[in-house]
C-alpha cells in the first residue's frame, strides 16, 4: 500500500498553529521544516505573532516555558524545539485516518 504524500492528498490536513516571536532561533527552524511540511500537502500552517491578539490568546491557554508554541488541531501539540518525528508520526495517523489528530 503506496501512501505517498502529494499536495492535496490529504483534505482534512491537520492544521499546525506555530506562536512565534522575533529572534527566535528555535522559532526559525520549526517555520523552515512546517513550511516545507505544509507545501508537500501534509498540513495547514498558520503563523502568529506572539505579541498578535490571537498569539496572546493562546500563550494565556497554554502557558508554554519556550517558544514556540505549536498546537496540533487547536491543542498543545509542543513548546520549544519541534519534535520532527513526533510530528511525522502524527501526520502518518492524520493521513491514513482521514481525521483530525488533535
């Protein structure tokens, strides 16, 4: 069973909210790799400024101690460093499900 990513071969593409703020090295990379992840299809990106009044929200929510904060399908997903494969495993289940992982 081939269950190669392509654009749009997963229409309930999970969706990965990253809070992020200025200077943020660990914030740079995560951007790089889920842009990367979101132009081969496997998920919808929404960058938001940390000091944003949406940003704000979520930081109240979820009280991360590193930046950034990323939510998987509106939950916590991480804080800090991406966890890459963590993710992919969880993109894998989105994928093969067709529902949302959050």
């Amino acid at each position: 069973m081939n269950h190669a990513w392509s654009p749009g071969s997963c229409p309930t593409a999970p969706t990965v909210t990253l809070v992020h703020t200025e200077s943020c090295h660990l914030c740079g990379e995560a951007i790089v790799a889920l842009t990367a992840l979101e132009a081969e299809g496997r998920l919808r990106l929404r960058l938001l400024a940390a000091d944003s009044p949406e940003g704000r929200r979520l930081l109240e929510l979820h009280r991360p101690a590193l930046f950034p904060l990323v939510t998987l399908d509106d939950d916590f997903f991480s804080a800090g460093r991406l966890p890459r494969r963590k993710l992919a495993r969880r993109l894998e289940q989105a994928h093969l499900s067709g529902v949302k992982v959050g």
